[in-house]
C-alpha cells in the first residue's frame, strides 16, 4: 500500500487549500467540517456567508472555523 493516498482514497473530504473558509459543526455529536466559501470574493459577501452557515449534515446553526 503507497503512503502517498490522496484524502478521496482514504474516504475524506478534500477541503481544499489556503483559498477556502471551512467550518466544523458546533455539535459534538456530529464535528461535520465544510467549505462555505471560496476566495477571492469579496468580504462583505464572505461574511454574511460565515454568519448565515448551518451544518449541511445536522442543521446545527453555530458552526465554528475549521483552521487546524
């Protein structure tokens, strides 16, 4: 087996690179990560997409920024 797998192999989501705002689900039940914007963009529109964010999988409406 290569040690170079690609995140899709592995089953994982590939959430891009330095040019994405991703998010985690607030829930601790669920810890579902996601891309709510692409950049560029501008800002006044990435915020109001970082403030309308809800978790796709749960619905969990107060997600936080998944930066690790």
């Amino acid at each position: 087996m290569s040690d170079n797998l690609t995140l899709q192999q592995l089953g994982q989501p590939d959430l891009g690179g330095p040019n994405v705002i991703t998010a985690r689900c607030g829930s601790n039940a669920c810890r579902h990560e996601w891309i709510v914007a692409h950049l560029p963009m501008p800002l006044d529109k990435a915020a109001m997409l970082m403030a309308r964010a809800a978790c796709p999988k749960c619905a969990h409406e107060r997600p936080e920024l998944a930066h690790d």
